[in-house]
C-alpha cells in the first residue's frame, strides 16, 4: 500500500509498478488490463515444446518468472527509443515470439 497525497487524485485501490532508480523508487501506473497477461502465451508455447505435467509447471513458473526482469530491460531501452512498442513487439523482444 502506498499513500498519496489527495492534492494528486489518485483514487484508492490504483495499481502501481515500483520500479527502483539511481534517484529513488519510480511508481508507474499499471492498467487492469490483459496487455501485459502472458500467461497463454507462454502455455502454448510450453505446449508446443512438449512440456506436460509437473514439468510444465515448473516451466511455466519459471518463464513467468523471467517476464519483469525483460519488461524492466525493456523499459530502459525504451526510455531512449521514441518509437512505440506493440504487444506483437513485447512478445516478441520478451521471448513470446520468433
């Protein structure tokens, strides 16, 4: 749980990123929507892979845990790109796709 101050009206129950900087904790805003949801895509491929049972579980957990440590190098790229990235681009840069 965060506090912010009321003069910023950011209603209660907001999503928030953390994101730790050279100058201290950056909070982004994060949507409630499935743009950055991966997780059938990273079922399928697991799938496709030949992975089953316990071990596509343990895959699964694993790729899923992979996924903030790409979106935070993504988002260091980004700050020096001005081009803007599709969800085929994330996918894509994070692993998702060929």
């Amino acid at each position: 749980m965060v506090t912010v101050p009321k003069s910023f009206h950011v209603p209660a129950g907001v999503t928030l990123r953390p994101k730790l900087t050279d100058k201290g904790i950056f909070y982004e805003f994060v949507n409630d929507d499935t743009f950055f949801d991966f997780d059938e895509n990273i079922l399928k491929d697991l799938v496709s892979e030949g992975f089953e049972g316990e071990s596509l579980i343990q895959q699964f957990k694993k790729r899923k845990k992979e996924i903030p440590v790409a979106m935070d190098k993504m988002i260091s790229e980004a700050e020096t790109d001005t081009k803007p990235m599709t969800q085929k681009k994330i996918e894509k840069k994070i692993g998702l796709r060929n």
